[in-house]
C-alpha cells in the first residue's frame, strides 16, 4: 500500500528502515522499552549512537581529524552557528548566492559579519551557477560558505570551489547522494529529513582546528566545541531521530553505499531529464551542467493543467510532485530511498498525461 514519496523533506525513507523500526518499535532488543523511552545516557542508546556515528563516518570516508556531530535545531540554525563559531577575529565571510538556501544563510549570517556576496545567479532566476573565474573572493574571508544543492531551484554544484579560507558547505539535500571529499571542507551541515533520516536532527562535520574560534557570546547550545566535547550530548539529543538515522546508514551500507547509490541516482535523474528534454511538454530551467541530481523541478506546457497532473498523479500513486510554493510548477525529489520504479512510474505517468492533455 505504500506509493511513492517525492517529497523535498521530510522525504521518503527506505521501506526495510520503517519496518524494522517498526518490529522495534514498543521492545527494543527486548529490553521491554523502545529507544524513544531510553535515557540517552543508557549503555544501550550510547551503542546506538556511536554505531550511526561510525557507520555514517565509513559511508563519507571521515577523518579522525572531522568531529561530526549530531544536533538539533535544523539547518536553518547552522545559518546562525557557522558565523557564531568559525567567524573568529574576522568580522567578514564569503558567500555565494545560488538560490533560496543561500539567501537565507546569507540573510542570517548578515547579523554577525559582513556577508561579501562573492557571486550569485539571481539575474538568471537561480538557472545557472556563476563561473568561478567571476567570484570575488577575500582573502579576509573567515570562511566561504556555499549551498552545493539548491532544494528549491534544483542547482547543484559538481565541482567544489577553490578557496584559501575554511569551505563551508550547506549538504542538507545533496548529503550521501554522491561521493564527495570530505577533506576539501571546512565544514558540512545538513538537516537530515531528506538523504539522511527524520526530521529532528542536523548534522555537522567539522574539521577538530575550525573548533576554537567560536564567539565568547556564543550560546553554549549552539557551540560546537560544547558538542564535540559532549558527544552531542550536552543536553538530550533528538534520540529517535539519531537511532533512525542509524538504520539508514545500516540500510545504505547494504546497498553498497555511497559510490552505489551515487549510481543509481546518477540513472534516475539522466531519465527523468531526458525525458522532460524530449517531450516537447514538459521544461527544466537549469543549465544543463547544473541540473540537481535529487531536486528536479519541472514546468508543463500550460500551467492551467497544473493541478490536474497533481490530481491524477495522487491517484496514480505518486506523492507530493507540487513545486515549492515560491516558484510553483512541479518538483519531483528523488533521494536515496525513492527506487528507480518510482522515477519509471513517474515518467509513465507523465507520458500518458501528456498524450491526454497535450
Ligand atoms: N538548506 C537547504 C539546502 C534545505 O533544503 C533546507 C530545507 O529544505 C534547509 C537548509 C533548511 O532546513 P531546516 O528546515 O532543517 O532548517
């Protein structure tokens, strides 16, 4: 009875996830209480952590010279922690402006620093990323941060910026969808409700020498020494979520992780382009070299049939296809745990829709 989810996030998670939480659900490894009832200082939730902790470390090939940590708050609070913690003595930080997402880091970290706007596509509505031979790069800079995937444009980066300064880098929808060198960065954070796991928790890889330059005023919450130093656990983590999060790297593991799913996922997008390409009906906007792997927004010939391709489509068995409200049309994501049947139901149905409505 389960359909397809396309959903931006909370997104789909895999199908052998929820139900082996769901056999865990009430009688943890009969314990008698499920993980949600557990102290998060208990031996048992402690073994849980690190082993998501170990495992998701494997699946990205991360350093011992990394802290990750696992937190709350989201990835919109990251737009405030990054300045709050990697600013240093510096009173200034690169930015690149590729979409939503990056305004609104920008938008935040403009309360702690002077934010340089180094590049930006908003002249060609977020379509494009701009050539890095353009981008204004300080020397200055504390840092330069930048949002490989836009969730909302559907623009993502396959290269990563060359900078002298800390790299910062917004992974919340492109995290475990491909290989990436964790070593290039200075920082990763993402919100976990799309590649990851549930809503809840925010994840964040910091290399151990960025850990020192937080602000005297920074919130002891928002801190990442106070959180590498605690295990994330200074106060109580999202435990459910973190557990979660684990099964799914238990899951990707199984799959072959990351240079497999990269495979798949490298598939499902060449299809669903191609398709939309060729059908005379259907349009992307994104340069062809930008176009997201997991975010693929897409417009019909005739926006009045908007919402009967919705409609037909809930019907069909294929959830949440609406486009952001703030650039409308249709947005089909397709995360690690959105099979390639999905992207082939998908695509069947827009071939027929078309052939009805064209
Ligand atoms: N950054 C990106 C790229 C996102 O896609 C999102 C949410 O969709 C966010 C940040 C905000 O995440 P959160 O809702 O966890 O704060």
């Amino acid at each position: 009875t389960r359909k397809f989810n396309f959903c931006a996030g909370p997104a789909a998670i895999p199908e052998a996830v929820l139900q082996r939480a769901q056999l865990e659900m009430s009688d943890w490894h009969d314990r008698g209480l499920s993980i949600m009832e557990m102290s998060h200082r208990s031996p048992e939730f402690v073994s849980v952590a690190q082993k998501a902790e170990a495992d998701f470390r494997e699946l990205m090939s991360i350093g011992d010279d990394y802290a990750v940590l696992f937190l709350q708050g989201g990835a919109s609070s990251q737009f405030a922690s990054v300045p709050l913690n990697l600013l240093g003595e510096k009173g200034t930080a690169d930015y690149v402006n590729t979409g939503q997402w990056s305004k609104k880091a920008i938008k935040e970290a403009g309360r702690f620093c002077d934010v340089n706007v180094v590049a930006s596509s908003e002249n060609t509505s977020f379509s494009t990323i701009p050539a890095f031979d353009s981008w204004q790069l300080n020397k200055e800079a504390a840092y330069l941060h930048y949002t490989p995937n836009e969730t909302i444009g559907g623009v993502e980066f396959f290269w990563e910026p060359q900078a002298d300064v800390p790299l910062v880098a917004d992974m919340s929808s492109t995290i475990l969808s491909r290989q990436i060198d964790v070593n290039k960065f200075g920082l990763i954070y993402a919100g976990a409700q799309k590649n990851i796991g549930p809503a809840g928790l925010t994840l964040v890889i910091v290399r151990k020498d960025l850990l020192d330059r937080a602000q005297a005023s920074c919130p002891a919450m928002f801190s990442y020494k106070t959180a590498a130093e605690n295990d994330s656990m200074y106060n109580t983590p999202a435990t459910y979520s973190w557990y979660l999060s684990g099964l799914v790297f238990e899951w990707l593991k199984e799959q072959g992780g990351v240079a497999a799913m990269e495979q798949v996922n490298a598939r499902k997008a060449a299809k669903l382009y191609d398709f939309i390409d060729n059908s005379g009906f259907y349009a992307n906007p994104v340069e062809r070299a930008s176009r997201s792997l997991m975010n693929v927004p897409f417009t019909l010939a005739d926006s009045a049939l908007d919402k009967a391709f919705l409609l037909g489509a809930d019907e069909s068995g294929l959830l949440n296809l609406k486009g952001h409200r703030s650039v409308g049309g249709m947005r089909a994501s397709i995360y690690n745990a959105v099979p390639e049947e999905a992207v082939d139901a998908l695509i069947a149905y827009m071939a027929d829709f078309q052939q009805r409505n064209a």
